[in-house]
C-alpha cells in the first residue's frame, strides 16, 4: 500500500519578512520548552529554550514566546532569511530524564 | 560540526541480520539519548543514559538493545527488525539529563528489507 507520511503544515514567507511558529503542547505540567530546527538530510539543530518560570525568551533573530494559561509556544524569526528553510519543531519536557516530547513540525518555506 | 557522529550514516539489512550503530560525542557531555524519526509519527525516545546507566526505556521492543560503555559513546544493537523499523535513527547528548537542551546527530538512515 501507500505509505502516508506525516501531513506537515507548511509557512510560506518573503525573505525579509518576520516568521511566527505557533506550537500547542498538551501538559499543564511542562516545566522546560526547546525548538529546533532541522533541514534535509540533518538531525534537529537547538534552536531557543525556554524554561516555564518565563513568558519571553530572545536569542539571535529569535524570540519565543510562552503563554501558559493557553499552553501555547510561539517561535518568531526576525527578517527571515533563504536560510531558514526547513522543518521547525517545539518540544516539551514532561518530567523524568529529559524527556522531551516532541510536535509534528512546521515548515517554513521563504520564498525570495 | 554539531559535535555529536553517528555512524553509519544510511543502513540496509534484512529481518534476520544484526547491526550496530553507534554514537560518539565530542562535547563532554553526560547524557546521551537514542530517538527515532519515523515519516508516519514525531520524533520519538527510544532511550536516555545518564552518566552510563540507563535510565529512560520508552516501551521499546527488545530487538533493539541499547549499549553506552562510556559517557562519550553509545551503540544501538539491532537484531531481527520488522519492516516498520525502517527510519532515521538519531542520537543526542546533553550536559545532564535535566533541563538541558540535546544536541543531536545527523542520524543513520535505516531500511529493512
């Protein structure tokens, strides 16, 4: 049969323009947040964390988000570039070793 | 670059054959992770080693055998796989397993035949 992978969805954006990744994770109880991104043929590369005693998180041309009311995670991207093509995924940590427990991901697609 | 090897990068075998892969990483690092990456599912824990001892067993079937005889290396023994084992196979490793963000390989490109 047919092997179905997994329906992604796909943010299309003009290079130069700002990116927001929205991610909802499923346990109130999540204290550690991470995006990664991963391009083709690569394993994830760590992007940003964020632990869940804060609301806001900068990096370089990054910025994550975090509302806990409404257990949702946003990634922004400032000015993105061609470079940024690739899948973005949020993960959480739910208690244990590190446990990190991953999203299906999002693709970001910039288009020049 | 990323400071963690994987090796072999891609793996053809049959049901009844054994392999290894295996994971070296080059950041001092305490804890090492085996995950799989499937095209159907998420990014899935198989495995966590902190300082050599196991300590995280997602469920996974006993055809697949963790090793991790140092804190820099850890091997992943596979033997009489099904053709749903076919995926990427991708090892990270963190300061401790605590709140730590992983950094992972490239991963090993895994197919049954």
């Amino acid at each position: 049969g047919e092997s179905v992978g997994l329906h992604l969805p796909t943010l299309s954006v003009q290079e130069g323009d700002n990116s927001i990744i929205n991610c909802a994770y499923s346990n109130s109880a999540s204290d550690y947040f991470i995006w990664y991104k991963q391009e083709s043929g690569k394993g994830p590369q760590f992007i940003i964390d964020i632990r869940s005693n804060m609301d806001k998180r900068q990096g370089q041309r990054v910025t994550v988000l975090l509302n806990k009311t409404v257990k949702h995670l946003s990634l922004q991207i400032a000015a993105t570039q061609p470079g940024d093509s690739a899948v973005y995924f949020c993960a959480e940590r739910i208690g244990g070793y590190n446990k990190l427990i991953f999203g299906a991901g999002t693709r970001l697609a910039v288009h020049p | 670059e990323t400071g963690v090897t994987q090796t072999p990068r891609h793996l053809v075998m049959g049901m009844t054959n054994k392999k290894s892969l295996k994971c070296e990483q080059h950041l001092g690092h305490n804890a090492m992770y085996w995950y799989k990456q499937s095209a159907k599912k998420p990014l899935e824990l198989m495995f966590v080693y902190s300082l050599e001892e196991r300590v995280e067993n997602n469920s996974v079937p006993s055809r697949f055998s963790p090793e991790c005889p140092n804190s820099s290396h850890l091997f992943l023994h596979l033997h009489t796989l099904q053709p749903e084992d076919s995926a990427l196979y991708l090892c990270a490793s963190s300061i401790s397993a605590d709140n730590q963000p992983q950094h992972f390989g490239d991963g090993t490109r895994l197919s049954i035949l």
